[in-house]
C-alpha cells in the first residue's frame, strides 16, 4: 500500500474569510425532537436523532430514535419552518433507516443489553398510514442499512456488538456479525431473499469476529463496509454476494495534537501507529470512498481519509481536522486523552457542479465541508457547520440545495440542550459561521472556549478582551480583533501569580486606567470538597496577579454557588470604584434581587445596591451575567434565564446609580436601581437558526461606543461549542 499524502497545508486556509464567492451553507432552521413525542409520551425523557433519511423529492425527513424505540418523521416542505410528521413506535431500539417510495426501512434492535444472542428485524413503515407494514428477521443486531443504486436490494451490516464491559471489551465475541443482502420486488422486501456474506477470517486483529459497522453502495453494485474494531474494509459484490477485496485501514502517525486531558489545549503532542478504525464510509465514485476514523477500541485517528477500492490510502486528514475544532472554540478537551474531535459519520453528494464531502465531528459538534477535487488530489476546505449536541446522522438533500444534521446527545436532565435535527441551505452567501475563531500563535491555533465576559481597550475601538472560566486551567485572558468578520483570537495571555500558572473560575473582566486588568472569579461555598471563594483580582497586563480581593466576612458569610459574574470600574487614582455584579440573590437577599457591589481600592470600602431580576417561568432562574460602565453614572448588564429558545428571556438592561449611594455592608435598608431595556437578545440569538443558546454571558462597548456580545460554550461540556459573537455596531442601534 502507498504512503498516504497529507495536505499539511490544509487547516492553514481555514476561514480566511466570510466573504466567498461560490455557494456556501447557512442553517435556517432546527427542530427539537422531543416536539415529535406523542401526548402518551414524557416531554422529558431522553430523545435522540441518529440516522437520517429523506424522501425522494426530499420534503420528508425520517430519524431513528433509539431511546423512545420509534421513527420520527419531519415535514421541510417549508424547510426553514420544519413540522412535527409522525412519530412511529418500534418493537425495540431503532438503528438505521432508510426510504424508497412511500415506505421507510428501518432497522430495528430487539435484543435489548443481551450481547450473547443478538436479535432484530427490518421493519418496514408506510409512510402514508405511519404504521408498521411488514417485519423481516435478521438473525442478529442490525447497525447500518442501505440500498443499492438500482434499489433492487437492501444492504445490511449486523454488527452483533460487543459488550464493553466484558473483559474490558476484547474481541472476540460471539456470534460473529455478516453483511445480509435481501431483495426488493414491488417496491417491498423480499424476506426469502435473504443471503449472509460471511465477513470471518478477513481481518488480521480477530477474524473470528469481524464487527460489521457501516455499509454503502456504488453504482457498480460495489458494497463497502467498515469492520471497525478490526480496523479492517471490505469490499462485496451485491450481485453475487461474494467478497471482491478486503484489506487493513492502516495506521497514522499523528502530530501537533492534543493527547492529554489536563484543562489545557495544546497543540504540541504526537502519537505513532494510531489504527483509523473507520466508522462511517461513503463512495465518492466508482473507484474511492472516504472514511471517518473514530475508532472504538484500540485506535480512532482523529480524522478521514479517501481510498481507492484496492486499498491504496490517497489521502489522510492528519491532525488537521482537530485544529480545525480548536479554532473555532468547539475542541473537547476533555476528550484529548481519547479521540479527540472524533470524526464519526461522513456524507457524500453533488451539488451542482461540485462534489461535496462531509465530515461529521460527534464530540466537536461540527460538519466540516470540503469538495473533493478528483482523483489523487487533496479535497479543499470550505467550511464548519454548528450542529446540535453529537451530530450522528448526516444526510445531503442536493435536489434541494438542502443539508441535514441529526444529533444523539439530549442532556435536557441537566438543564441542557435537547436532541435536534439542524437544516441548512446551500446558495451564493457569505458563511454566517463562524462569528470568532482564533488565530494561529508559534504555528499551531490557539486552542478556546467558554468565553464569560468581554472588556474593551480603552484606546482602540474594535481591540477587545476576553477571559476562559473554570473550564480550562490554567486561566487566561484571550486579546480579540473585532474590526475582523469573523472576529479573531489574536494572542493569549496567560494569568499568573507568583510567577507560576494560576487557575481560577474568571466570569468578569474589566480594563484599567493605565494598563492591566479587574478580574472577577466566581466562588462556590457549597463545593464539599473544596468550597471556593468570590475574589476580586487586579492584575497586569501581562496576565500577574497583583493582588487577590476577598469579600469581607459580612458579606461572604451569604454567598451561595451564583456569586461574582460582572465587574466594571469608574474614576481614576483615588477615585477609581470597581463594581461587580452577583449572579443571583445570596442568602440576606430579598427574593426577586441581586447584589450590585462596589468597592474602592484607596480606602478599602464596599459597598452595595440591588438590582431588580425579572420574574422567571416556572422551573427557570434569572440571574446577572456581564456588567459594563456606559459613562455619565451609567451601567448595563446582561440580564437572562437559563432556558434555551425563543421563549427564553436573553437581555441587555441599563441602570444609572446617580443619586445613589451604596449601602454599607450589613445595612438594613440597601437602594434599587431602576432598570430601562436596552436589547432584547433572544431575536438576535434565533436568527442563527440554532436551538437558541443559553448562555449570554460577555458583553462590552469599545472605545468608539460599539456594543459587543458573545456566549459562553461551557468548553464544549454537555454543550454543542457553538459560540456567537455579535458586533451591534454603535450602542442603541
């Protein structure tokens, strides 16, 4: 087999810039799953959509949701305006899917968590009556199915899974998995047809067991399917059922990646001999297929690669496409010691003239989007999508300039997004994504994420600050170019004290008269095992600290988990005030309000105002997440709930404090400011066609009155990354 060729050159074209003349896509719509959920079923139990599939003039989509044992159905007739179609209840857990006519073919798990005798069925779903019409045994657990190019046959991979618990994983594990072949007459399936293509003694890892993962054909009736634990390719003839090729996917040596899971991305590691172990594969022509290489036991190679059908490797991703995720802030770095970004579904299509490939990111929360530029060439990248939490099932709609996104991960039990099916539209536009990515610093990008609050220099209009919370350690206050579309991660400074790397949870930045910083960390009292304080940092512009600020007894004695989140300054010398808003009502709070602190450096003086929350919904808080000096006595704040959506409450309010002096700590009568709407943020945050984030958390206005706002990604934990930085242009407007 032939080296493979690496395009080195690859990631270091990422988004030069928005403005691009050939089509490009932009979501326009998402749809939440749990909106499919029958009135028999609970709201708030756990959805998930995998695999994705579309009707013939692609006004339909089907999904399989494992979770509620069932096959949703969405009407995109109107796609920006997707609608609940049909929700269809299984006999067991749904694992893939697909349409021909007015049925679907979806394959179905019945063996439940009995790894030893695997069971299911192909069950075939009227579309037009939403009812199971026919069921075909399989003799085994069905993973991937698919049909040929012909639609005279059905192709199956059965996995027959292993159970990782079990001898912590190893193969083998029996029965053995094959590729299942049934005919299709009429328009139905022909359960008498049913051929097994013995998939055994190809791959050298275990033959015995080859573990089956994906399959798709070309128009030749040529069948690829990914033996993935084995880290092994098979190629079958449909027609006849036998085995024309098989070989090794081979290994990469990786550079400049991030193996380590320390709270830190960098860059700077390799690994060598690390097995691809394909998942998802998809033709490109008759000759190549390209593989997403997540891997599931022993490898996982952090990117795709292209094939020829004899096995020769013409193309590898290298680390490229994890430093595309680090730019653009979706990185999990909590997954560094594993698979990383972990590229695991990959889809294949023509629009227009140009030949599209898709590589779906499961723990970055990426599409990445490249053409293929022929035979022998390295494809080129064109863009990253933003999709729901671990996308799964990709599915191109080229007839309709349309592409869908299917994401598994619902956390809505801890407060979080749920489960989506994203759309998006192909046209001659700009990219809308990404609004911030990073630039590179010593060659490598600047790995981010979880951005809590934004200061402004106080010279240059469009030179911006911006700080990662507890998400990362050590901390750091990034420098962002703002004139920019998209904005950009220029530099990184790192927060010191005593010379050494300093971690803290910093949820509020303000800039100094002279230089340096004002650094709000947040604490937590009710941690049990290490409860954290509210501090108050001054630091130099080099990121040192000079001095660490912590709330008199009085005070700190009422502090709960929701504690310092804004900090702004006013005056100068002796005069200089430091203002820090609290997230939400502390203990010695009246209910409905939260503490707007001050504190003077010279004299060492606190002091303290309310601030009046909105009434939250039901089930929901409201809290205070940024705190901005407007001049003249003049403040704004971010104002928001937790919830997600366009019924979710996202605000920039302004208060004036003239007149106003701040209480004394303890005193029995503490004045409110009065509030005045400046933005509602919900709009602004929907028309990114997303779930609506939740998380507004920065906000400033530079030194040529532009207001600024971006969100925090919780550094890609139980959130999809996607970060949205707006630039709104001059206060008010």
């Amino acid at each position: 087999m032939r080296q493979p060729f690496v395009l080195a050159a690859l990631a270091a074209v990422l988004l030069s810039g928005t403005a691009v003349a050939e089509p490009l896509f932009n979501r326009i719509a998402t749809f939440s799953v749990p909106q499919n959920l029958p009135a028999d079923r609970d709201p708030a139990k756990k959805t998930v959509s995998e695999i994705i599939a579309a009707n013939g003039d692609g006004t339909l989509l089907a999904y399989t949701d494992a979770e509620q044992k069932a096959l949703g159905l969405i009407d995109i007739a109107d796609p920006a305006n997707p609608k609940p179609a049909g929700f269809v209840p299984l006999e067991g857990e749904s694992t893939s899917v697909t349409i021909l006519g007015d049925k679907a073919f979806v394959a179905v798990v019945t063996s439940g968590d009995n790894f030893k005798e695997p069971a299911g069925h192909l069950a075939t779903v009227d579309l037009k009556t939403k009812q199971v019409v026919a069921k075909c045994d399989l003799g085994g657990q069905p993973d991937s199915v698919t049909l040929t190019k012909d639609k005279g046959k059905i192709v199956i991979a059965i996995e027959n899974e292993r159970d990782e618990k079990l001898n912590k994983g190893a193969l083998p594990q029996l029965p053995a998995g094959n590729l299942t072949l049934i005919g299709i007459k009429d328009g139905a399936i022909d359960c008498a047809t049913r051929q097994l293509v013995d998939l055994t003694g190809l791959a050298a890892v275990e033959p015995t067991d080859p573990e089956p993962e994906f399959v798709d054909a070309n128009h030749d009736g040529l069948v690829v399917v990914t033996l993935q634990e084995n880290n092994h390719i098979a190629v079958v003839d449909s027609k006849t059922g036998k085995v024309v090729a098989h070989f090794p996917a081979g290994t990469v040596d990786l550079k400049n990646i991030d193996k380590t899971r320390d709270g830190q991305i960098k860059p700077v590691e390799e690994l060598k001999g690390v097995a691809r172990e394909p998942d998802a594969v998809r033709w490109l022509d008759s000759d190549r297929f390209v593989t997403a290489n997540e891997g599931d036991w022993k490898g996982g190679s952090r990117g795709f690669s292209i094939f020829r059908k004899d096995g020769t490797v013409e193309f590898d991703s290298g680390s490229d496409v994890d430093h595309i995720a680090m730019r653009l802030g979706h990185y999990p770095e909590k997954r560094s010691g594993a698979k990383g970004s972990e590229p695991e579904g990959i889809e294949v299509a023509t629009y227009g003239n140009d030949r599209l490939i898709f590589v779906g990111l499961e723990r970055a929360s990426l599409v990445l989007v490249y053409r293929d530029e022929g035979a022998g060439k390295a494809p080129r990248f064109l863009q990253a999508l933003p999709t729901g939490i671990g996308p799964e099932g990709l599915l191109a709609i080229p007839q309709r300039d349309l592409f869908v996104s299917a994401s598994e991960t619902d956390v809505g039990a801890k407060g979080g997004a749920r489960s989506a099916v994203m759309i998006y539209r192909r046209a001659e536009q700009a990219a809308a994504y990404p609004t911030i990515q990073s630039e590179n610093e010593n060659g490598l990008p600047i790995g981010w994420g979880a951005l809590s609050g934004l200061a402004a220099d106080r010279a240059a209009p469009g030179k911006l600050f911006s700080i990662t919370d507890s998400a990362y350690a050590p901390s750091r206050i990034l420098q962002i170019d703002a004139t920019q579309k998209p904005a950009k991660i220029t530099a990184a400074i790192t927060v010191t004290k005593d010379g050494q790397p300093a971690a803290y949870d910093l949820e509020g930045i303000a800039t100094r008269e002279g230089g340096g910083f004002w650094l709000a960390s947040e604490g937590n009292p009710e941690k049990k095992d290490a409860p954290l304080a509210d501090i108050l940092l001054r630091v130099s512009a080099k990121g040192e600290v000079e001095e660490e600020i912590r709330l008199p007894e009085a005070l700190a004695k009422h502090a709960v988990r929701f504690g310092l989140e804004g900090v702004a300054v006013t005056g100068s010398g002796a005069e200089e005030t430091v203002w820090l808003a609290v997230q939400r009502e502390w203990k010695d709070d009246p209910k409905g309000k939260a503490k707007l602190l001050s504190y003077k450096p010279a004299t060492r003086e606190w002091g303290v105002l309310h601030y009046p929350l909105s009434q939250p919904a039901a089930g929901f808080w409201m809290g205070l997440s940024e705190l901005v000096v407007l001049g003249d006595d003049r403040f704004a704040v971010i104002e928001r709930d937790n919830g997600f959506g366009a019924k979710a409450v996202k605000t920039l309010q302004t208060f004036s404090v003239k007149g106003l002096k701040p209480a004394a700590i303890g005193a029995g009568e503490i004045p409110t400011v009065t509030k005045t709407l400046l933005r509602d943020l919900t709009p602004d945050l929907m028309k990114a066609g997303g779930y609506g984030l939740d998380k507004v958390e920065g906000m400033t206005v530079d030194k040529a009155g532009n207001l600024f706002v971006v969100t925090d990604n919780d550094g890609v934990d139980d959130s999809s990354g996607e970060t949205q930085f707006f630039a709104f242009g001059k206060i008010g407007n």
